[in-house]
C-alpha cells in the first residue's frame, strides 16, 4: 500500500460539501488543525496567568503553543495531498490569528505586566501591536520570499519572552521593565526590516522544540519554588 493510500485509510473521508458548506466544528476533524486549536487553548490560558501576575505559568504555557505553531505546519505540507481545499483555507487562517494572540498579544500582554503601567512600556507595546500585525498582515499576502521570511517573524517573540524571564532574577527590578520594553521595541522594528530568515525546517524541529519544552519545565518549577 502506497504511503498516500495509508494516511487516507488512517483520515476517515468526510462527504461532500453541500451549497450550505461544510459545518463549522467539523473543521477541526483535520490533525493540523486541531493542533491549531490546542495552541489557541494554550495560548488563552497563558495570557489569562500573565494577566493574573503569574509570568512564569504563562511563558511555560506560551512555550507549547510555539511548539504546536509550528507542528501544525509540518503537518499540513505532510497532508496537503489528502486535505481539502476548505481544510486548508481554514487552516491558514485559523493559524494566522493564533499567531495574532501568541507572538503579538501575549509579548504585550507580558510588557504591560512587568510594566505595571509605567509610561516606558508604552513604546514596546505599541510598536509591537502596530508592526506585529502589520507584519503577520504582510505574510498573509505575500509568503515566504526566496524560500525565508522577510523581516522577522513574530513567532521569535515567544523566544524573547522566555530569554527576558530567564534573565530577570538577575537584573533589578527598577531596570528590567525599560530593558524589556527597549528589547521588543527593537525587535518589533526588525519585524517590518528587510532583514531574511530562513524558517525552520522539520529536520531542525525536534531540537528547538526540545530546547522551548526544557525551557517551559524550567518556569514551572521556579513558578512552584516562587508560590
């Protein structure tokens, strides 16, 4: 049995649609997709704990959901022959608002938290929300340029959450909110820039999401030792 045949036994094959479309839920009857879903659930959850003042719970959650960001992709070119057409329009755009919320929203989220209201927050937040958006609005209609991104993608922000938390213990509390929102006003620069990256691909996958899954029961345990 060819390997085509096997996944389509493995995928039980939905009717045809109707002139009524296919019903909503259904949608997520589709592996990337649901993979989509489960980081759209992460994702809410992580801001509800960064909202809450907990940012380690939040990161170590915002962490898997940058895994599932890009499991969900490797997954969708590894099944674009048995999806269809319906599948896969969803699926990108259900992929682009979950990366709305977990490289634009939830950096915010986290530079108005550390903030706590201060003025200098200001400026990383709103150069992050204005050109984040703007960035991933870009991606939509144009793609990949010569096989990379153009101007850094907003899934790099997750990264720079974790990197920023990581380094909190050791920088004083007067300087880190400034240091934070300096980081990600420059970082939110790069995102419109010309500046090329290549994405990663599936054979680097396993290492990057080794190294976010290290990081994430990194900040659960400090979570449990600060509780």
């Amino acid at each position: 049995m060819k390997s085509a045949e096997r996944i389509s036994v493995a995928i039980p094959m939905l009717p045809p649609l109707n002139e009524e479309g296919m019903p909503m839920l259904r949608l997520l009857v589709d592996v990337p997709n649901a993979i989509t879903g489960l980081g759209l659930v992460l994702a809410s959850s992580s801001l509800f704990l960064t909202l809450w003042g907990k940012l380690e719970l939040g990161t170590a959650l915002i962490l898997w959901t940058w895994i599932a960001d890009h499991l969900d992709g490797i997954q969708a070119r590894r099944l674009a022959h048995v999806r269809s057409r319906e599948m896969a329009d969803f699926g990108k755009s259900f992929d682009g608002f979950v990366d709305i919320i977990h490289g634009v929203i939830f950096p915010a989220v986290f530079l108005s938290t550390v903030g706590a209201g201060r003025a200098s927050s200001f400026v990383g937040v709103f150069l992050l929300l204005v050109l984040g958006t703007y960035r991933l609005s870009y991606f939509a209609a144009v793609g990949l340029v010569g096989g990379k991104f153009r101007g850094l993608p907003v899934s790099y922000n997750v990264p720079a959450v974790a990197a920023l938390l990581i380094c909190r213990p050791y920088v004083p509390d007067l300087y880190f909110p400034p240091m934070a929102n300096a980081v990600f006003a420059l970082i939110a620069l790069l995102h419109i820039s010309p500046l090329t990256v290549p994405p990663i691909r599936e054979r680097a996958f396993p290492y990057v999401s080794l190294l976010a899954g290290l990081a994430s029961f990194w900040f659960l345990v400090r979570a449990m030792n600060i509780g």
